[in-house]
C-alpha cells in the first residue's frame, strides 16, 4: 500500500502537479475565498479573477518554487494545530473554550510569530541561491563584495535562528507584559 502511495507521488511530480498545478489550484483557492469573503466582485468575476491572478503568479518560477516549498510547512502547522484541539475536545473542553483560545492576543501572536518564520525560512530556501550566486557555482563577477557579503550574512543558517529567536523572545515579552 504504501509503495503504491509512493508510486502515485512520483507520476504526480514527474507531470508537474506537484511543481505547477497543485500551486495554482492553491492559490486559486484562497484568492477566491479572500475576494468572495471581502465582497469585493460578484462570485462569477471572483473565480475568473483569482485564477487570472495565480495563473500569473504561477508562471513565475522563483514564486512558484516559494509557494511549493512553503505548503508543507503550513500544512503540518495546521495538522498540529487541529491535533492539539482535538486533544482538548477529547479531555471535554467545550467548542467555546477552544474558540474563545483561538481569540487570545498571544495565541494569534503565537500563530503569527511561527507563520512568519515559516515564510523568513522558505525566503531564505527560495532566494539563497539567487541571491549569493558564487555559492552555487553561478557567475559571481557582476555582484559588488559588499552585496555578496550582505546576502550570505542574511541567508546564514545562524544569522536566520538567532533572527528566529529573537522574535519568539520579542514576543514572550510582549505578551506577558501585556497581561496584566
């Protein structure tokens, strides 16, 4: 069975679902929530809207690899996030406890916080390499040293946690001076 799943997964990423069209459904998705929610078009222009609107952001592929290499981040984000309620639920916390959480400044932080950092992580993935072409064997000579020496600085794996954990410290502080 799960030889088969793999099997699926390689013809699926050997079409190109995974690197175009899962993307741009995605994107598709949430644009056209966003515009239907805000009321902004009618429901009909929406839907042509939001897909003219990722099919364009598709066609880029520096946006595209961003969108693909961000979604596993969310998506286990929001599976730990559903686990935990459940957990709750299961030990009788009632769906007003759990909503009332989920309406808290610091849970909301909390969520913002580690978004955030998935987006800086996927950033620093997606434009590492473009950003520091010697690195990678590209052709170095055009970029001046203080650029080169700024972006390896920005993309360091060091430089990036000690960012990381001073906002998750920013934000400790923030909430607990806060509530008072």
């Amino acid at each position: 069975m799960a030889q088969t799943f793999v099997e699926a997964l390689n013809i699926l990423e050997g079409t190109g679902f995974i690197q175009v069209i899962a993307p741009l459904l995605l994107l598709w998705v949430i644009i056209y929530a966003l515009l239907v929610k805000s009321k902004t078009l009618k429901e009909d222009l929406s839907a042509v809207v939001a897909f003219a609107i990722s099919f364009i952001v598709v066609l880029n592929p520096l946006a595209r690899q961003f969108i693909v290499e961000l979604t596993p981040f969310f998506s286990m984000f929001l599976i730990i996030i559903l686990m935990i309620v459940l957990i709750f639920l299961m030990l009788g916390a009632g769906e007003k406890d759990v909503s009332s959480v989920f309406k808290s400044s610091s849970i909301q932080y909390i969520i913002i916080t580690v978004s955030l950092i998935f987006i800086f992580i996927t950033i620093s993935n997606v434009l590492g390499p473009t950003l520091t072409p010697e690195r990678y064997g590209g052709n170095a000579t055009d970029v001046p040293a203080t650029t080169k020496d700024t972006m390896e600085t920005l993309t360091n794996p060091g430089f990036l946690g000690v960012i990381i954990l001073l906002v998750i410290f920013g934000t400790t502080v923030y909430t607990i001076s806060r509530a008072k």
